[in-house]
C-alpha cells in the first residue's frame, strides 16, 4: 500500500517516510529556489533549512506578483499599446497560478520534513459537483417538492415510503367527517333535521298515551274475587 500524499504534492518527490524521500525532496527544492542557493553546503546538509528558506521565497514571490498585476496598468500603461498590456496581465494571471501551486508545495515538503503525517480529508472524498448526505438518508429527501413556489400550492405525491397520496388523504377526511359542507348544502341538512324532529314530535304515544306496566299477582286476585 503506497504513502498518501496530499493534494498539491510536488511531482516527482517520493511520499514521506519512503527511502528516497529526503533525497527527491531536497533536489526538488533546490529547483525551486534561486540556482546560487546550491553555493551553500549547509542547504545539502540539512533539507528542513532549504525547505524553510524555499518557502520564503516562494511565498515572496507570490507577493511579487500580485503586486505587479495591480500596478501593472498604472507602469506600464502609457509605454504599452493596449493588446500588448493584456498580454502581460495575461502572463501575471499564468504565473500567479503556477507560484502559488510551488509555495502551497514547498510548505507540504516543509512540513513533512518536520515529521508530519498526512492523513485523508473528509472533503477529499466528496464527490465533484454534489453534497454528501448523512448516512440512512434517501436519496428523495433532498429532491424538491413537486407543485411549490409562487402561486401553487403543495400537493402530497403519490403513495410510497414517505406517506399516503392525495387520493387517500381525501378518503380519510370524509370517512372521519373532517369535511366541512360548504354554504349551499348547509340549508338542506338544516331542513331536513328539522323534519325529522317534527315527524317525531306527532307520533301518538304507545297504548293511548297510558304508560304499559305489567300486572301485579294482588291485582288479578282482586279481580278475580
């Protein structure tokens, strides 16, 4: 299994703690800064102060540049035909980019020379272009909601894991009596409660309107006698 290296790792320089990696570091380094660096015996001998100073001198650089892009219109803006003063904003622009990948690279270099180890970021292993949801979610739960926005109202999908269909919610309603009746059909119920509760009142009470007891032994005896 091969060393991970993090994203920006300079080419050609062998991953941290492998045989050859002070070696690879420190001729990468020595590319990177000015070539009388190589007069110095002390940068050979020791890679962590030629990675230190090669930061430094990267990092400087990229200050170098960027400040020649702001006042490049202002210095050479009267000396230049126009086309040719885009071509140097254009080459600030290429350079600046390939400074600033060679100083986040020289601070890797530097800091593993130090000793430290470089482990996987959670947002390296992102997917380009989308989001990483949080486990046991579905897949629907970030998709939009069919019917919503200005002027639309929202309308429950069709009958699946996330609950019942419009149909169903209709059904329910009306089945627990949760419907309201509208103005129109309120004046026939209304009229024909009331009818009901008038047939009701006409109705002749059971048996001539004396209440039916059951006879008692003493009164057959009295009629009997």
């Amino acid at each position: 299994m091969s060393a991970y290296v993090p994203p920006g790792w300079p080419p050609g320089v062998h991953p941290p703690g492998s045989e050859d990696f002070e070696r690879t570091a420190q001729a990468w380094l020595l590319d990177t800064v000015p070539p009388d660096y190589r007069l110095h015996g002390v940068l050979r001998r020791y890679p962590l102060a030629l990675a230190a100073m090669a930061v430094h001198h990267t990092r400087a650089c990229v200050v170098g540049a960027r400040d020649g892009y702001r006042t490049a219109r202002t210095e050479l803006g009267g000396a230049l035909p126009p086309h040719a003063l885009d071509a140097v904003l254009a080459a600030y622009r290429a350079e600046g980019g390939r400074l600033v990948a060679t100083a986040r690279a020289a601070d890797l270099v530097a800091r593993a020379l130090r000793g430290e180890v470089f482990t996987p970021q959670l947002q390296e292993a992102a997917p380009p272009g989308g989001r990483r949801d949080l486990p046991g979610r579905e897949a629907t739960a970030s998709a939009p909601r069919q019917g919503t926005g200005p002027g639309t109202e929202e309308r429950p999908a069709a009958d699946g894991p996330d609950g019942p269909g419009e149909d169903q919610l209709s059904a329910r309603r009306m089945a627990a009596g949760n419907g309201a009746a509208g103005p129109a059909e309120r004046p026939a119920r209304d009229a024909t409660v009331k009818a009901r509760k008038a047939a009701a009142g006409q109705r002749p009470a059971r048996d001539g309107g004396a209440s039916r007891r059951k006879a008692r032994p003493s009164d057959k005896r009295a009629a009997a006698g």
